[in-house]
C-alpha cells in the first residue's frame, strides 16, 4: 500500500503524512523523488526513523515518533507550520481514516463514546494541502467495508478526498461515486463490500 501511495506522489512535491499506517510512506520513499516531508510540529525534510545510536528525543514528528532531518531541513514553529498548510502550500497529505463516502467525505479522528486524543492537524490538512490522499484498512475489524455511502462517524472534513488507496485497490472520488483506478491483484469487483451503484 505505501508503494502505491508513492507511485501517486509527483517528484519534488511536498508532502505531509498522517500518524499511523501513513508514516509507513516515508520508510519506502526513493531518494530520487525528492519529496520534501513536512510534519506539523514544525519540521520539512523529513528523513525517516533514526538509527539506535543517533536518535534523539527532541526530534520527533507529530505522531510523537522519533525521526532524523535530510539534508537541507528546516524547523520553524507551530504558526508557520500551520501557516503552510493553511495557505496551500503542502502538495500532498496522506491520512489514515474510519470512513470515506462517495463524495469524498472523510471520518478519521474519533468513534464516540471512545477515547479521543484530538483531531491534530488532520482538519487543517484536508482543506489545505492540494491533493489528499487517504490509506487505510478496506474493512473494520467488524468486517464492515470503509468505504461508504454515507460518513456515519463525525466528519474532518466534507468532499475533501482526492484518492483512497486500500489493500484492495486504488480508487478516486467524485461524482457521488468511488472510481476504480485499480484493483490489487486477485481482487475483483465484487470483492469490494461497495454498494455497485456507487462504484464507477
């Protein structure tokens, strides 16, 4: 799945990743793409998880997991992070999620009656950043497929999601349907626990 988020990102583009299965995104990432990774907290580049003997607790990402800098990082404060992603300057973001409709609707920051450690920048992120990809599981531990008609769960935001890219395949969003941009292999359509009228 984090390859096939990868084959989405354009080279050289900017790109902020959720906590969570996202992170995975930035172990298998070509040096040649040349993706610059910002993280919320205030760092761009971004450069994967540090060594035993070099890591350090002070350099962290927003998911509180402990990082290394590439060549060439800045760090700034929250402000100015948040500043670049409100101001459109993050290309891509890839989130987690619980649910994603057929207009491209996203619920990935709290079940109610559960614990909630808070939304982070996950709002901020799908009305800022150009394109918003979203990864996830295609079906709750309940067998329950992710992608629905309808967000049952408390929205982070509304029409927000370009692409979903599950285990089962690559879709796009638009048009009150999920477009099959590809299917993994072994998968068919009728494997994918979505109503066929909402599927293109």
């Amino acid at each position: 799945m984090a390859d096939t988020v990868i084959d989405l990102i354009q080279p050289g583009s900017s790109l902020n990743l959720g906590i969570g299965m996202p992170t995975m995104v930035i172990e298998r990432m070509p040096a040649e793409k040349r993706v610059m990774i910002h993280s919320e907290n205030g760092v761009l580049g971004v450069d994967g998880r540090p060594l035993p003997e070099t890591v350090s607790p002070t350099l962290i990402n927003a998911g509180k997991e402990t990082i290394t800098a590439g060549k060439g990082a800045s760090f700034f404060d929250s402000a100015l992070s948040f500043g670049m992603i409100r101001g459109g300057h993050i290309d891509f973001c890839v989130l987690g999620g619980m649910e994603v409709d057929r207009h491209g609707s996203l619920a990935n920051w709290m079940v109610p009656g559960k614990k909630v450690t808070g939304m982070g920048g996950a709002m901020d992120l799908v009305h800022g950043a150009k394109q918003v990809i979203v990864m996830l599981t295609h079906f709750s531990k309940a067998g329950k497929c992710k992608l629905v008609a309808e967000c049952e769960l408390p929205l982070t935001g509304e029409r927000v999601v370009h692409q979903v890219v599950t285990e089962r395949g690559v879709f796009s969003v638009g048009n009150g349907q999920f477009k099959i941009e590809q299917l993994a292999p072994g998968v068919s359509r009728d494997q994918l626990g979505i109503d066929d009228q909402w599927l293109a």
